[in-house]
C-alpha cells in the first residue's frame, strides 16, 4: 500500500496547472475525506493510505483539477479570519471584502446600540462579523436567493450570532418595512454581464456576480433605496471601473455630507462610503 507522503507527491501533479499551492491543496483535500488535521497528516505520513481513501481522492482531484473551487469541495472557506460553510449556488467569500467590514467598524463603533441592514448577504460573511466584532448591534440581513439565506442562517448559528441577526427574503429592500437604520452595507452583484469570468469563477452563481449589463446597475438601485429610507450611512464595495460612474450618479440624485471612495490591496477602486 501507498504511504500518505506518496499518495500526495502522486496526486499533486494533476493539480500543478491551477494552483500555486498544488500540494497544499491535494492535502486539504485528503485531509477533507479522511477529517483529519494537517499536524495529524505530518506524524502519519509515512503511514500507509488506504485504497478507498485513494479512490476518494481520486475523484476530488479531478473535480478540482478542471478549476471547481476547493472551496466548493470542502465546503469551507475562511474570512476574517474565521471559517464559514458555503456551498455551491452561494459566493465564496472575497478577502477584499474584509476591507468592506472594517470600514463598517469605524463607523459603527461610535454608535450606541447601532442598527443595520445588509442586501445580498450571501453566505452571511459581513453581517455575522459585524456581529461579532458589534456584540450590541442589531441587523437585518436580506438577499433575493433563499439557499444563501439558508446558509447565512447555518453560519449565523455557528458563529452564535444568530440573535442579533435577522435573515429575510427581499429583493433589495422590497420586503423592508423599517424605515431607520444607521447603516446599510452591501457587497452587490457588480460584474458587467459580458465580463468573461476566470475558470474558477463560472462555477459560482451568476446572480451573485453580475450587476447588469453594464455592471453597476444594482449598485445605483441600491443608492435609490438608501436615498428613500432614513439611514445615514451607505457601504458598498463595487467594481475596479465604477468609481467614476457612481461619483457621477451618486452628485446627481443625492445631498450628502461626504463621499468617500476606497481601494483594495491590489491598489485598485474597490468601494465607497457615503454618508447624509
Ligand atoms: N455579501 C456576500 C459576500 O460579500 C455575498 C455577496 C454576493 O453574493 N454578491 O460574500
């Protein structure tokens, strides 16, 4: 039988055209079936692997190695720091989005008992951190797909937040009859719909990626409803391109006190921050 460390240097070879981290990946992956962890792997690898492991293994790499994302596989992915479940049909959380959530935290940290609300909450990744790093805020968290919202509630629950967040189905705010918050947050759909996607991506869901034909429609959408209900702050992360555009709309239909737009690690537009 093939010892572990073998199975690994093996497998790690279908796997060298997707990701830079190939042989991180194949043991993510074998530790994924045979749930264990990594500092396990390390005593044991010289251990033999059994066949049905292997045969396991096989058929994740495979669903790997045509770019299905790990994610999606193992259905885990970190953010912030913390792990959340997701699954196929719902975002894998962005690490640019971390920037979107602590910019939230600036703000929020100065207000008593804060109130927010979240459109497109996906798999729950900035309402159940703001939750946490907030233990007394309140939020109601929205989005149109009811498997996300099933899914923000699962990591909602994990993370023992779910009593201060309120999951609800609502095409943008259509469903909200509360009219005050302090802040709205939103990481929307704002790819343009002919955008050709990465390999990777097109196995995510297209209502969580595309905007609009143009990209930014959701996001103007979102500025409307803001300007309609009495909340003093608007967050949103948007696409590398829309700073312009939305600067432009955003002097056209509202009155506000500051507009701030922000940039990701990669140095590019990424988001803005606008208060009335
Ligand atoms: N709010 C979720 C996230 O930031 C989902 C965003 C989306 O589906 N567009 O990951």
């Amino acid at each position: 039988m093939k010892t572990y460390k073998q199975i690994v240097k093996e497998y790690l070879r279908k796997l060298k055209d997707i990701t830079h981290i190939p042989q991180k990946e194949t043991e993510i992956l074998l530790l994924y079936i045979i749930e264990q962890n990594i500092i396990w792997l390390h005593i044991n690898y010289n251990k033999p692997c059994s066949i049905d492991t292997e045969q396991k293994l096989k058929k994740l790499i495979e669903k790997r190695s045509v770019n299905y994302p790990i994610e999606y596989i193992t259905k885990k992915a970190t953010f912030y720091g913390e792990i959340f479940k997701v699954e196929q049909g719902v975002l894998i959380p962005r690490p640019e989005t971390e920037i979107l959530v602590d910019k939230a935290i600036e703000i929020l940290e100065k207000i008593e008992n804060p109130t927010i609300i979240e459109i497109g909450t996906g798999s729950g990744i900035i309402s159940i951190m703001i939750a946490k790093l907030i233990p007394t805020s309140k939020i109601i968290a929205v989005d149109i797909n009811k498997k996300a919202l099933i899914l923000a509630e699962q990591n909602a629950i994990k993370h023992n937040v779910n009593n201060q967040i309120t999951f609800l189905q609502s095409d943008l705010l259509s469903n909200i009859s509360q009219d005050k918050f302090n802040v709205l947050i939103s990481n929307p759909p704002y790819i343009a719909s002919n955008f050709t996607l990465p390999l990777n991506v097109k196995y995510e869901p297209s209502n969580a990626l595309f905007g609009g034909d143009i990209g930014d429609e959701l996001l103007k959408k979102i500025i409307i409803e803001f300007s309609k209900k009495d909340i003093k702050y608007l967050l949103c992360e948007m696409g590398y391109d829309q700073k312009k555009p939305l600067n432009n709309f955003i002097n056209k239909n509202i009155s506000y006190k500051s507009l701030e737009f922000y940039k990701d690690l990669s140095n590019l537009d990424r988001g803005f921050i606008l208060s009335v």
